[in-house]
C-alpha cells in the first residue's frame, strides 16, 4: 500500500512539473516600454501636481547632500520644461558606470531618481520602475538649466 502512495505521489509530482513547462505562456509578462520618455512624461506629471516632499542631489563620490531651495527647484521644472523629443535618446555606449550625481525627488506617491552622469547625460526613473531608464542627452540644452552645473555649483568637489 505504502508503495501504491509512494508511487502516485511520484506521477502526480513529476507530471505537474512536466506540465508546467509546456504550457507557460511567457509573453505576457514581457513589457515594452511605451516610449524613450515614459518616466520623465510621468515625473513632470507629479511636478505639475504637486511639490516634492523631499528634493535633494547627492554626491557619489562623498555622499555629500544638499537640498534644494525653492530658486533651485525651479531651474529643475526648468530643465524639464525645455526637453523636447530628441533630448531622449537610447542608452550611451560610452556613458560612466557611476554617476557622479544624483537627484532624489519624494512626492506623496512616487519616488523618482535623477543620475547626472557628466555634463551631457542624465537618465531618470522612479523608485520601482518595470522599464529601462530614460537617458537624456543634454548638449542642446540652455546652459542654465543643465543639471550637472547645478549639483556641481550646490555641492563643491
């Protein structure tokens, strides 16, 4: 009898895994990104809600940190206001593998992080993000709102 028990157990055990593999349907959890701006889209969303809860850059190489005043979070909805298309771009092939920078913006909902890789690149995705980053090519920018002067002038090397 104990055989028998053994036996079943066995079948069903083995058939279930067998079964599993077939039959998985793995397409519906691949997600493609909607566009190369999605998380910036949804970032000047929350800006244009509501104030950030907590707004400060941070510095890698020392883990400096420094919030942000008023007169500097505008030059951030500034910088976002003179994006356009072609500011979005796929990811660089010579982009650091750190960055020097980092932006930290709270909202009530959603937290989302800013890496300033040099005076050029950007990239930007929230907290729990399911896509790829949003790299961003800043070269074309006015100089004013470009992100790395901006950290580089509120926290010193």
């Amino acid at each position: 009898m104990k055989k028998y028990i053994l036996l079943i157990m066995c079948i069903s055990f083995s058939l279930s895994l067998f079964g599993c593999k077939y039959n998985f349907n793995k397409s519906i959890f691949i997600k493609n990104k909607p566009s190369n701006y999605y998380y910036t889209k949804l970032l000047m969303n929350d800006l244009s809600s509501e104030t950030p809860k907590e707004l400060y850059a941070l510095y890698m190489n020392f883990y400096k940190k420094k919030d942000f005043t008023k007169e500097y979070s505008t030059i951030l909805v500034n910088f976002f206001n003179s994006l356009t298309n072609t500011s979005f771009i796929d990811k660089p092939t010579n982009l650091p593998a750190k960055p020097l920078y980092k932006i930290f913006l709270t909202f009530s909902k959603d937290k989302y992080v800013l890496n300033i890789y040099n005076e050029r690149y950007i990239s930007i995705y929230p907290w729990d993000g399911d896509y790829k980053m949003d790299y961003i090519d800043t070269s074309k920018l006015f100089k004013a709102y470009n992100l790395y002067g901006l950290c580089k002038y509120l926290i010193p090397k």
